[in-house]
C-alpha cells in the first residue's frame, strides 16, 4: 500500500498515531462492537459515514479508533486510514451505544478492492469488525445476473457449506470468547494476588524498619532511664533544700508583712500631719489676707491723716509684719513641698515593697527605717520658727520697720524709698496663679505649672 498507509484524519488528536499490537486475530472480541448499515459498494469521490453499536461488553475509552482495513489484514497496524471513536455523553452498563464516524474522502482508497470498518480499543485489540465493501459505482451488470440451474445448486451447496462454516465459526468465537473472559479474570486474580503480594512485601519492609527504629529506641530510652535516675537523685536533694529556703521565706515573709503594717501606719501618720499642715497653712492664708486688708485699712487711714504719726509708724510695723509673714508663709510652702514630695516617695516605697518578690523583700526587710522625730513629725513642724518669729516680732518692729531687704534676692533699700516700690521689687519675683492667686518664686516656673494644671483636673 506504500504511501497510502501513511496516518491521515480529520480532527486534531490524529496527529499521534493510533494504539496499534500485534496480536492474533482469535484473541480478539470481534462482537462486542457492531457495525451497522455497512453498504456493499460506496461511490468514490464522497464522504461515507460509519454506524456502529457500542454493547454493554465493552467500556469505550479515550484512545479508541475506528479504522479502513484491507480485507486479508493480519495486524491493526495494517490499516489504510483511521477516525478517533467518540466517548458517548452517557454511558449505561446494560444497554447498547449508537454512535457513528464520517470519513472525509480525500482520505478514502481509490480502488476497487475490498475493506472493511474494524473497532480497536486503546489496547490495539480489535472489538468489532464489518462485512467487506468495496469503493466503485454501482452498476447494472451487478444487479443483472444469469445463472444456469448448475450452478445454481452449486451456489446453494456452497450457500450451506458458508452457513455450517458460519455456525462453526459463531461457535468457536462463543467459546473463545468465554476463554477470553476466564483469561481476564485470572488475569485479574493474578493481579490482585501480586498487588496483595507487593502490599504485603512493603508492609514487611516497613515493620522491619520500624522493629530497628524501636530497637534502637529502646537503647536509647534505657539510657535515659539511667540519666533519669541520677537526676531524680538530685531533685530530690533540690527540692529539700528549696523546702528548707520556702520555711526560712516564709519567717522572713511574716517579719516583712509586720514592717509594712508600721511604714504603713507611719504613712497614715504622715498624712494626717500633712492634712494638719495642709489646715495651718490655709489659717495663716487667712491671717495673712486679714493682714492685707488691715493694711489697706491703714493705707486708707494714711492717706486721711497725713498728720498722724503714731498711725504711720504702726502702718510701717504692719508692712514690714507682712513682709516677714510672706517670708514665713514662702518657708512654709516650700517645707510644705518638700514634705509632700516625701510622702509620695514613701507611698512609692510602700506600693513597691508589696510587689517585690519574697526574695527583694527579705533583703529589704534588713534596711533601716529612719524612726520618727520625738515631736511626731518626721519633718517637723516648719511654722514653729516662724511662731518663735512672730513673738519677737512686736520687740524688734522698731528695727525690722527700718530694714528693707528683698527676700529673693537680698537687695536692701533705702529708708526713703517708697513702701510701693519695694513691694513691686518683690513681686517681681513672683508667679501668682490665676486661680487661687498663691505666689509662687519665677526659679520655680514647672512647680508653678504643676500647680495650674491641678487647677485644670478639679
């Protein structure tokens, strides 16, 4: 056939060649694939189509093929041109497929020999297989046939003898067939059993591993076992000692908890006094706005009685009073300060010392803590010396009303410079808050801040 056995199709997978053996032709299963309305002749020059019925003894896959052959092929491989089968859309186990192939005719033989359409699986077996046919036109010698009574008989003998032939041949394929299918199912069997076998195989392989991997498991756990056993030893002998520590923690634990309940009813102590202060130092706010207003009183008084010396003089004592009062009460608020940024350094201790941990406290346990001043005020009482103070006052006024020393920067002014001006000098050097009007030195600008922005969280 040369070149016309060279792969030729009509879709894109034709590109690869079929699936095509070797195999005998009493090996294949020529009745599961039947084709259907398989014309004698087929006028060359046109497409044919090819009906076929797929049974419910074959399972079509992917890469079967229906394929021309020669009649007298002896291989698949044998054929002249080829179509891929179409998977149907449903494939149902107990029923029969129709389906059908068109062969284009440029791909089709041009001579008048004779072929037929054979069904190959994706195996190269061959699963159905047509009546011869050839390609030629129809003619009315084909139709138009005389035959003597001789030879008509003679037709009839070789008609019977086809027949028996074709019972024969129906017979040995029905048992062929049913060899076939015993041969697949100890094929199958077969295949089974070497699966089990290799299964079982793999299986075996792994236990033996796994055997080793515990062996050598084992090994190691025994000498862990032994490494355990020693640390086991020296727990034992840690947690004693740290049984002993937590009993010696504990004592220490109770003597600390003791010195807290005394810092902190030395803190409650320390409160109350700063609450005291807190009173005084509003008192002597108040004396000192009485003095304000006694000495405008005077001022006023002045101005009226030009001619009243006693009342001068007095009014000189009163200012120069209230100078050394404003000196007292500065004293007083920064002594004032200075005790409560010590109270809150030791409610800091305090909160701290009851979240450190049993070791921090026990060597804080052995600090000393400064005992408190026999008067009961850690800090003592800081108007005391300005009461002592006040008492001298009235006897030294005469030397007091002539001095005029600034108490912030100690500047001195003369006797004949105006009380106004001393008292604009001094005030300079003050911050008054807008709020409470309390003075403040400018040195101290963040504690004047401070203060206002109190004013603000109120």
């Amino acid at each position: 056939m040369g070149a016309e056995l060279s792969q030729t199709s009509t879709m894109d997978e034709n590109s690869n060649e079929p699936p095509t053996s070797a195999v005998l032709l009493d090996s294949c299963h020529f009745s599961q694939v039947v084709f259907n309305n398989v014309e004698k002749f087929y006028v060359p020059g046109g497409d044919i189509t090819c009906y076929y019925t797929l049974t419910q003894n074959i399972l079509p896959r992917g890469k079967d093929w229906v394929g021309i052959f020669r009649v007298g092929w002896k291989t698949t491989r044998e054929y002249y041109t080829f179509m891929w089968a179409p998977l149907p859309s449903d494939i149902p186990s107990d029923t029969t497929v129709q389906q059908q192939i068109q062969f284009k005719a440029y791909y089709l033989p041009k001579d008048d020999e004779y072929y037929q359409f054979c069904y190959v699986d994706q195996d190269g077996l061959v699963r159905g297989a047509s009546v011869p046919f050839q390609f030629r036109a129809e003619t009315e010698d084909d139709i138009l046939v005389v035959t003597t009574q001789g030879e008509v008989e003679e037709i009839e003998i070789q008609n019977k003898n086809l027949r028996k032939e074709n019972e024969e041949l129906k017979a040995s394929c029905a048992s062929l067939q049913k060899q076939n299918i015993d041969l697949q199912e100890e094929v199958k069997n077969t295949q089974e059993l070497q699966n089990n076998l290799e299964s079982l195989r793999s299986n075996t392989e792994k236990l033996e591993q796994e055997l080793n991997s515990l062996k050598k498991e084992n090994k190691h756990l025994k000498e862990l076992g032994d490494c355990r056993e020693a640390e086991l030893h020296q727990l034992k002998e840690q947690i004693q000692n740290v049984t002993s520590d937590k009993e010696y923690l504990e004592t220490r634990m109770k003597t600390v908890l003791d010195h807290m309940d005394q810092l902190q009813s030395q803190v409650s102590n320390y409160e109350k006094e700063v609450e005291n202060l807190s009173r005084m130092d509003h008192v002597k706010t108040e004396q000192l706005e009485s003095l304000k207003e006694e000495n405008h009183q005077l001022h006023v008084s002045r101005a009226q009685r030009q001619q009243n010396c006693d009342l001068m003089k007095e009014l000189e004592e009163q200012k120069c009073l209230f100078q050394i009062l404003e000196v007292k009460k500065k004293e007083a608020d920064e002594e004032n300060q200075k005790l409560q940024e010590k109270h809150e350094g030791l409610m800091r201790h305090l909160s701290q010392a009851r979240e450190v941990s049993p070791f921090s406290i026990a060597s804080q346990a052995q600090a000393p803590v400064p005992a408190p001043r026999a008067e009961g005020l850690l800090f003592g009482n800081p108007y005391c010396a300005a009461e002592a103070n006040l008492g001298a006052g009235a006897a030294g006024a005469a030397d007091i009303a002539s001095l005029r020393k600034c108490p912030m920067c100690d500047e001195v002014f003369p006797e004949e410079i105006a009380t106004s001006q001393y008292e604009a000098h001094v005030q300079s050097h003050l911050l008054e808050c807008p709020v409470c009007s309390e003075s403040f030195d400018k040195s101290k600008k963040q504690v004047f801040y401070d203060h206002v922005f109190c004013h603000g969280l109120e």
